[in-house]
C-alpha cells in the first residue's frame, strides 16, 4: 500500500505555485492556483499570481520578476481581466466575478471589467447588479457599444421590452457597421409583433454580413410570422448552408416544411427540437424511462403515444392509434391531459 501523502494547507499550496512559476513551469503553476481559487475565490494573492500566469502564457513578455509586474498596476488590471475571461471560458462564474473584481479594484474605471463582471452576473441570475455594471461602464464611455448591446440583451431578459429596443436602436445609431444589434433588434421587434420593422432589421445586418447564419435564422422566424412559407424556408436553408449543425435552423426549417406537406424531411428535422442548443425550449422529451420509437418493427412491443404539445396534439395522433396497432405493436396506450 502506497503511503498517503497529506494534503498541502492554502500557504503550502500558495508556495508551491510560486516556485512553479518561478522556475518557468506556468501552466503547472496556473493549474494548481486554478484548484486554490475554486476552494477560496478571494483569495488575493493566489489570484495576482495566475493573472501573472495566464499573461505569461499568451504574451511574449520577457520579465519574469514576480513584484515588479504585481507593482505595474495598469498590466496587472488587464491581466486580471484576461483571468475573468478564462475562468468565464471555463463557466468558473465565481472566480470570475472576483478576478473582474479585483481588475477594477486596481483600476476603478476600466470599463471593458465592468462590462465583463455584467456578463458574469447576468449568468449567475443577479441581473440588478448586472445591470448596473453595464450602466457604470457606459456612464463613464457612453459610446461603449458592447456594454449597451449586453445591456439591451440584459433588459429583453427582464422582459422590459421597451428598454431593451431603445438600447438597442442606440447602438445602431453610434454604430451603424453593428451586425449583431440590428440582429438583436431585428428579435426583439418581432417579439413585439412589428414584423415589417423587424424585416427590415434582419435584412440590414445581412447587408453588412450576409454570412452570419443567426440573421438568416430570425429573418426566417420574420417571414414565417408573416406566412411568407417559401421564403421562410428559403432563409433556414441558407443559415444551414452557412452552419449544417445549426440545431435552431433545423427546428425551425421542420414547421414551414410540414406546412407544405413534406413530412419526410419536415418530421426528421423536427427533432431537433429537443436539442439542448436550443435557447429557450418550448417542448421537452417525454419524462418516462422509455426508448423513442423509430420506425422499427412494433411486432408484440408496447408503445405509448405522448400529447407533446397540448390537447389538439394529443387529438390529432389519436388517428394514428389503429394504424400502430395494425403494423403489429402489442399493446398501444396514449397518454392523456387531465381536463
């Protein structure tokens, strides 16, 4: 039997990342820092030091004295900056929120951590603070259109619509060249049922970027609103053509298809509905310890017919229930809604 070998206290651990670094071994170092972090995110010290590392590691700079780059507090901010984005990177929500914080805490008004700490605390649910980090990022740089871009995503999370598409008709406004704003802007116009005004959004940022398939994609969902089929599925198959796996597009593309009655394609695309790189999911598998049917022999088998999407789901495939029966299946149950 091996002996155990105990386990290093935070000094300990601390001490052993130094020599680490100090001898050049920096992903060791930045590797043992990150298990420091995870168990105490504040802890200072630890976190100037894999700020240090992680700049070593993706910036040629031949210093390697310890002090006199922690006593540059310009490049520490901005290493700790780049330390937030690695641990964001990671979904390290935490210890990002802390080494944005101590980038502002050397630099009070480095608007790039401010808007970097609204991103992290947007995603860990604590959208007022999010919100007024974007707010106190673009008080001090009013032209900061990332921040105002994050902020109206920030403000169409909280359902504050008409907030969000001010937000976002200012960043069109200082900067016209902003693909993503007007793809934004585009969605959020056709969540408040302005279709032609959302059109019209989704076809500017096409015109400045024709290859990105979001835009593609919303400008789909624009014309399917509008019953506009042929072009809708026009619009899913080029943001598919641009991005094959693109799961949202294949969902999508599957309505407009049925619609037109090509349910080979349609119902195999319409799989993907279930797909977890779907944003905002409206249908979810079935929560029952079964395999799904795939069209393969029912001889004696048991199925189930699951209503999905409400009552005139269910109503529609209970025609199905005889046919099912008849290609051999022992036993066909169907779940109902209660009334």
């Amino acid at each position: 039997m091996n002996p155990s070998v105990p386990a290093l206290s935070p000094a300990e651990r601390y001490q052993a990342s130094v020599s680490l670094y100090s001898s050049g071994r920096l992903a060791e170092a930045l590797a043992l820092l990150d298990e420091m972090l995870q168990h105490d995110p504040a802890h200072a010290e630890a976190m100037d030091l894999a700020a240090v590392c992680l700049n070593d590691l993706y910036v040629d700079a031949d210093a390697k004295d310890l002090k006199a780059i922690v006593d540059d507090a310009l490049d520490l901010a901005e290493a700790h900056n780049d330390l937030g984005g690695w641990f964001y990177g990671r979904r390290q929500l935490t210890q990002a929120e802390h080494a944005y914080r101590r980038a502002l805490s050397i630099k009070p008004d480095f608007t790039k951590a401010m808007n970097n700490l609204g991103l992290v605390l947007r995603d860990l649910g604590r959208e007022a603070e999010a919100e007024a980090s974007f707010l106190h990022a673009l008080a001090i740089a009013p032209d900061y259109v990332t921040a105002r871009n994050n902020l109206g995503v920030l403000l169409w999370q909280l359902k504050r619509l008409p907030e969000a598409e001010a937000a976002y008709r200012d960043v069109v406004s200082r900067q016209p060249g902003d693909v993503s704003a007007h793809n934004n802007l585009g969605l959020l116009l056709l969540e408040l049922n302005r279709a032609p005004e959302a059109e019209q959004a989704c076809r500017q940022a096409l015109a400045l970027n024709a290859d990105v398939p979001e835009a593609h994609n919303n400008l789909g969902n624009v014309l399917w609103q509008q019953g506009r089929i042929v072009e809708a599925i026009a619009a899913y198959r080029q943001a598919l053509a641009l991005r094959p796996d693109y799961v949202g597009a294949k969902a999508n593309l599957a309505l407009p298809l049925l619609c037109i009655g090509d349910y080979v394609q349609g119902w195999a695309l319409y799989e993907s509905r279930y797909h977890e790189a779907i944003g905002t999911r409206s249908v979810f598998p079935p929560p029952v310890p079964y395999p799904q049917w795939r069209g393969e022999p029912l001889h004696g088998k048991s199925l189930l017919v699951w209503p999905e999407q409400g009552f005139g789901d269910g109503l529609q495939f209970c025609r199905y229930l005889s046919m099912l029966k008849a290609r051999g299946a022992a036993k066909v149950s169907v779940a109902c809604q209660p009334p």
